[in-house]
C-alpha cells in the first residue's frame, strides 16, 4: 500500500440541508457517464451506516463537475454492482 496515500474527503449537503462529510473511494465509468463513490466519513465506524456506499453521477456544468443522485433504480443497482467489482478486484490484487 502506498505510504503517501492520503484520504480525500468532501462534505456534501441532502435534501433536508444537512450536512455529511464522506471519504471518496473510487471512480469509475459505466456506459457514458462516470460516477463517484464515498463511504460515509462522520458516522461510527460500528455502525451500520459506515458500510454504506454513496454514489453519484458525475456530471459537468460549465467545465465544473458536480455530483448528481442517481434517481433510476436499475441504474444505481448496475453502478452498484460495477463499484462492488472494482472494490473487490482491487482488494485481490494487494
């Protein structure tokens, strides 16, 4: 593992303006859209909310990117799905 890897985290605001910080995990492309994956980063570690994976839907809006919930389910689940192999597969390789 790499000993200068240092965690990137952001805060994101829900529906109700509340704020969460999350740690990004990964980026992917599926289809032609990219997305972004976070673990929740103000939660404790036991509980069952830190095994949640956040997803969005990468888009740009005059040259910024931004996230953007995924509101299909059928899409969430493929990203899902893409996210959880690429998690293993790193995983396998150390």
């Amino acid at each position: 593992m790499d000993e200068n890897f240092e965690a990137t985290y952001i805060t994101i605001t829900d529906e109700d303006g509340n704020d969460h910080e999350v740690e990004f995990i990964s980026r992917i492309t599926v289809g032609e859209h990219d997305y972004a994956a976070f673990f929740p980063a103000d939660v404790d570690e036991d509980s069952e909310e830190a095994n949640v994976i956040i997803m969005f839907r990468i888009v740009e809006e005059n040259g910024e990117e931004l996230l953007e919930t995924i509101d299909d389910d059928d899409e969430a689940e493929l990203v899902y799905e893409k996210f959880a192999e690429s998690l293993f597969d790193d995983e396998e390789e150390e």
